[in-house]
C-alpha cells in the first residue's frame, strides 16, 4: 500500500522556505471490537449521563470543570476554550539546532517521515545534507490539527528528513543518582558473567523478529472461532525469580547458548 502524506507544510528557517509533506512513520496495530449485549448480541454504545439519575446529557449541555479541592471547580464555557486554541497554520518554524547526542531517549515521542512537495526538490536535500553533514538536530514548533507541536528534526540514514514529536520539560522527569549499596556492588566475577551473557546475544538489529505474541494468538483465535474450531489455550507460566545474581547469569548464559542468534 503506498504512503499517504498526512499533513503538507512548509519548513521554515529565517527566511528561507522548503515545503514538505508529512506522512507517519509509525501504525495502530491494535486490535479493537464491537461491545454487545451477552444475552442477544445486540450492539451496545456508551453515553454521557448524569450519575444522580443516569438520564442521557446532550452534548451541547456538557461542559468540562477542573476540580480545585473535594467542594470545588473551575467551569470552563465551550468558547472560552476554543478562544486557547493555536492559530492554525502550515509553517513548521525551525527555533534551534542542537547536537545530536543532546537529546535522549526520555524526549522522543512519535516519528513521522518528511518528504519533499515536489515545488523545490533541491532546497529539501540541500537542507537535509547539511543536517547530516553538522551532525545536529533543528528543533521545530508547529500548529497541526489544532494542537501545537515541538519536535526534532534530523536526517535518516537514506538521506531523507525525519521529524520526532518531543515532550515537554514537564514531561520529563529527573532521575536521582543511583548508588548502589556497596554489599549490593557486584563481584568482578558476576561481571564477567554477565559481559558474557550480552556477547552471548549479540547480534545484527533484526525487528522482524520480535512479534507481539498477544495479537499473533488473539487473530488466531479469532480465525479459529470465525471457521466454528476450538483453540486450546495454554497460559504462560511464570519464571521463578532468584535473588541469587551469579546463579541467574550463569541460567541465562546457559539458555543463551542453546540458542542462535539470528
């Protein structure tokens, strides 16, 4: 199936323009069903009601408050609302570059593909060899879909542009220090062990190999019951956990070794 460009802008840098189209780099894989009444299948929907006599409110007589204590709230009127929301637009302003390793994992969110429009083909590969060539990344902001967005902005290895959706500082969490208690510190021997266990499954990256087992079972499942046939379902048992460092390294070197590493 071939890609859909999802959004079409223009990135802009000072004053110069090179416009882009937009398509998604990551898909929904999840699975989603119908509700029904258990007694005759009836399909069944969810409403807003009031809890004190559970008759159904309009959508034009709901409105959204923000609790200040247990007694009481703000009201937010519908208007006052949609008065917040960003001026929509199709300008993705680069703000800064920054080096690549500033930024770590903890700060991306969802990737999207950038490709060019078309109208300047080489204005986009211009700006993405310089991208690669300074090793750095633009940080970008941008209204899309009535909601305002800061992301990343890099170059893939197929030299074409990426942008990465970023959270907010107040996303992000600091983490404290992590000192170990020095009775806990490990041994240079159960060091060894497990430098052996990761060289033990190295390998090449290989995503096609790490299904979600969950969705595999539940379309067979629900294959098996579409044709009238009865799958028997074996749950998964848990491992028993050792407190015991060397003792699970040594297991897990040993299972590590009965294995190839693709």
């Amino acid at each position: 199936m071939a890609a859909r460009a999802i959004w079409k802008g223009t990135l802009v840098l000072g004053k110069h323009e090179v416009p882009i189209k937009m398509y998604s780099a990551v898909q929904d894989q999840a699975v989603h069903f119908h509700l029904l009444h258990d007694k005759d299948l009836t399909p069944v929907e969810q409403r807003i009601v009031r809890k004190d006599n559970g008759r159904e409110v309009p959508k034009e007589a709901q409105r959204k408050a923000f609790p200040l204590d247990d007694q009481r709230a703000v009201i937010l009127e519908p208007e006052e609302l949609a008065q917040l929301a960003p001026e929509s637009d199709r300008a993705i302003h680069l703000l800064r570059f920054v080096p690549r390793d500033a930024l770590g994992d903890e700060w991306f969110e969802r990737p999207y593909y950038l490709g060019p429009d078309g109208q300047s083909d080489a204005d986009y590969f211009a700006l993405a060899s310089a991208l690669a060539g300074k090793e750095r990344i633009g940080i970008a902001r941008w209204v899309m879909r009535d909601k305002r967005y800061v992301g990343a902005l890099a170059v893939g290895d197929d030299g074409y542009l990426r942008m990465t959706t970023l959270r907010r500082s107040e996303q992000v969490l600091d983490v404290p220090a992590v000192r170990p208690d020095k009775a806990r510190t490990p041994s240079p021997a159960e060091i060894k062990l497990a430098e052996q266990l990761v060289d033990s499954i190295t390998g090449p990256f290989s995503p096609e190999e790490w299904h979600n087992e969950y969705r595999e079972r539940l379309h067979k499942l629900i294959e098996a019951k579409a044709k009238g046939a009865k799958l028997k379902l074996v749950a998964a048992k848990p491992k028993e956990a050792t407190s015991d460092l060397a003792e699970s390294l040594r297991a897990s070197l040993a299972q590590a070794k009965g294995k190839k590493v693709a």
